[in-house]
C-alpha cells in the first residue's frame, strides 16, 4: 500500500492513497504520537516510497499498510480485547 499524502486533523493521522482511497486512524494508538505537541505531530512525511511515515522528531516510523490493515502496537490490541 502506498500513500500519497498524509496529515494530522482532529487527533487522527489521515492517510491519501495511491488507489484513490482513504484512511484514518486515532493518534493515541501509537504511544508515541500519543504524547506529542501538535507541532511534533505536524513534522510527519512519507518515506520509502509512499509506503512508510516518520515523524523525525519522534523518532517513529509506521509502515502503512501496517496502519491500514489495522495491525497496531500490541498496548492498542490489548486495550481492545
């Protein structure tokens, strides 16, 4: 999965992909994101081609199809069960 754009709104990381489709998920599913000014938040880009983001200042990458295919950190999988 690629992506072609990528931004922060509202609390969510949305992501423009190369299909023409969206996605969007919760930044407090990522510890990390989770913590993070909104100036932090708003330093994300895409690498690898479309198919990574990273937040430099974070130190966090996130693969997207990762984040598409809803495979999360294992803290959000265990708050969901």
């Amino acid at each position: 999965m690629v992506a072609t754009s990528v931004k922060v709104r509202g609390g969510n990381v949305i992501l423009e992909l190369l299909d023409g489709s969206s996605h969007a998920f919760p930044i407090y599913y990522y510890p990390r994101l989770a913590q993070a000014t909104s100036r932090q938040l708003s330093g994300v880009r895409l690498r690898v081609g479309g198919r990574a983001l990273r937040w430099e200042a974070l130190d966090e990458d996130i693969w997207v199809s990762d984040a598409v295919l809803g495979r999360y950190p294992s803290e959000v999988v265990a708050l969901a069960s």
